[in-house]
C-alpha cells in the first residue's frame, strides 16, 4: 500500500508527464499539417518530384522528433522526480511523525529545508509537536507530584490508625488533632484541584461587570488583617486615578487577587511590607502584587505559575500544594488578560493584566 507521499508524487508526475506528451503531439501534428505542406511547395516551384523525398523528409523529421521527444521525457520525468521528491519529503516525514506522535513518541522533528509553503507547514507541524510534548511533560508532572502531596498524608494517617489499632498508641486529643491536621491537609489538597479544574472552565463562565477594585482590594485586606499583623507587615496601595475601574466576573478576580495577596502574606518575612498597585498600560488594567522578601531565581520564573511548581531553593511553600498560581493564571486568562512575574533587589513582584 503506497504512502500518502508516494501516491502525491505519482500525481504530481502525471501533472508534468501528461501535458509534455500533449506538447509532443501537437508539435507532431504541426510539423505534418504545415512543414509538410511548405516543403510541397517549394518542390513544385522547382518541379522536382514531391512523392519520395516528401516521405524522406516527414520520416526523418519524424525520427528526430521521436528522440528529442523520447530524451526530453526522460529528462524531464528524472528531473521532475527528483524536485518533487525533494518538496515533499517533509510530507512523507509528517506522515511518519504523526504515528510516533500516536504512539506517544515526541521526540522527533521534520526536516525543514525550504522557505515555502510545506517548508512553513513543517516548522508549523514542529511547533505542534513541541506544544504537545510539553504538554505530556506537564501532565507526567502533575501525575508525579499530586502522588507526592497525597503520599505524606496518606502515609501519616495510616502510620496513626495502624498504632492506634494495635494498642501501641493511645488515643488521645493531641493524636486526634494529629489526625485531623492530615486529614484536613488532603482535604485541601483536593479542594485546589477542584478550584484549577472550575478555573480552566471559567473562560465559558464568566459574568462581567464594572468592579471598582480600591474597594475589592480593601475588602480582602479585612480578611487578611490577621495574619498580616501576626507578622508585622505593612500593606501600601497604589491605585491610579484613571485605573481603579475594570470589567471582569467579581467572584474570579476576588479569587485571583486572593491568591496573589496569599502568596506575598506567605512569603514576606516579619516586619516585611507588600505593595498592590494599578495602572492603565494602553487599553489594559495592570495591576501588581510586591512583597519584600527571598527573590525567586531567574531560571524558576518561567515556570511559577506551572501547576505544582516549587522553587525549593529558597521559597518553601510551607505545605501548599503549588496550585495556587496556577489557578490565578487560568482566570486571568480566562478573562484575556496575562500574567508576569519579576524578582530583583529583594523584592518580587507578581502582575496581571486585565482588558479595560
């Protein structure tokens, strides 16, 4: 059974063969209808007899064009062979490609060698390619590290209940509260990854409306009032006059701004301060969450907001499960909006943007 590729070379060699032999044939025709005939002219203004050389001249003429003809195929069918095998070997690639790629194999890349357009649908096959094998690079990722966060806890409750069971521990409040720490643990755990999947389905849920966000941000700041004096931390707001308006679904932004306000109370040590601001950047809300603090490295940037993510180095997530950025990008993108982070000078800065 012939490849796609193969079965578009004979096509496309059909297409350069047929309309040559077509060519020949006319040519043919032409040389019959009209050389023939000047040459009988010229013999009958000489008088000389027409019949024999008349048929010397069509059979040599003939035979001339019967190997030009037959050199001229073969020239051209070799050399048409030869660049249309060249075009489409990145097609005979993808189709190859595309069944590693179903058998989960995404290791492999088409050789791009032209500019035109199957040298474009190759770099664009690749860039696919790309895309999907990081996307399985994420989903093995995720699959590891949500058997690492249920791993602990699971182990710890069955460590308890086993000691429990065989009289090796007594019951007691503070075994109670061990229990109940663990169990509240794997409970949250699996309260985040409901809040990302109803994140990554917000983009079809969404209710819009003109959120005055100095007010919002006031009445978050009430809910961690807390904690922030807990650690002794200042809080300063910056809200530009012609940037305190933005439309967006209330709950979402309340949980998106939530989970910023979250990270920088987590990581901002005592006596430390944050600083949430917000501008107009062209037709965009910008607005922007900074803690003084440990600085994430550069390397880790780009990954912050990858579900499970950990910058172990330097920023514990004190137990969280790595979840909540990741929930913060899909509702701000699920709004159209974008997120982008920055640390330098011991201060680390986490922003979104928002259409206006």
């Amino acid at each position: 059974m012939k490849s796609p590729g193969e079965s578009l070379l004979v096509k496309l060699l059909l297409v350069t063969v047929v309309p040559a032999i077509t060519i020949i044939g006319v040519i043919w025709l032409a040389i019959d209808k009209q050389a023939a005939g000047y040459f009988m002219a010229l013999m009958k203004k000489y008088e000389i007899s027409p019949t024999e050389i008349h048929q010397m001249f069509l059979s040599s003429i003939h035979f001339s064009l019967i190997w030009a003809s037959v050199a001229a195929l073969i020239l051209s069918f070799v050399l048409s062979f030869l660049l249309i095998r060249r075009v489409l070997k990145p097609l005979s690639q993808m189709s190859e490609i595309t069944a590693q790629v179903a058998a989960g194999d995404f290791s492999t890349r088409v050789d791009v060698t032209t500019r035109d357009e199957v040298g474009r649908l190759g770099l664009s096959f690749n860039r696919m390619a790309d895309s999907l094998a990081r996307i399985e690079q994420l989903r093995k990722n995720m699959v590891a590290d949500v058997a690492h966060e249920l791993r602990t806890p699971l182990t710890n409750l069955r460590g308890y209940l086993e000691a429990l069971n065989d009289k090796v521990l007594e019951p007691s409040p503070a075994t109670l509260q061990v229990l109940q720490e663990e169990t509240m643990r794997l409970v949250k755990l699996v309260e985040s990854l409901q809040q990302l999947a109803r994140a990554d389905a917000a983009r079809h849920y969404l209710h819009r409306e003109e959120i005055r966000i100095p007010a919002e941000i006031s009445y978050l700041l009430t809910l961690y009032q807390n904690g922030l004096a807990q650690k002794n931390i200042s809080v300063v707001n910056d809200f530009a006059a012609d940037a305190e308006f933005v439309q967006a679904d209330r709950d979402k932004f309340l949980q998106a701004a939530s989970n910023l306000l979250d990270n920088c109370l987590k990581y901002t040590p005592a006596d430390g301060s944050i600083e949430i601001s917000s501008r107009l950047i062209e037709n965009s809300i910008e607005m922007r969450f900074c803690n003084t603090g440990p600085e994430i490295a550069e390397a880790d940037l780009p990954f912050i907001f990858e579900r499970f993510f950990r910058t172990d180095r330097s920023r514990s997530r004190d137990g969280g499960a790595g979840i909540g950025l990741a929930i913060t990008r899909e509702l701000i993108e699920a709004h159209g909006g974008q997120m982008s982070a920055e640390s330098t000078g011991g201060r680390t800065c986490i922003s979104f943007r928002l259409p206006r």
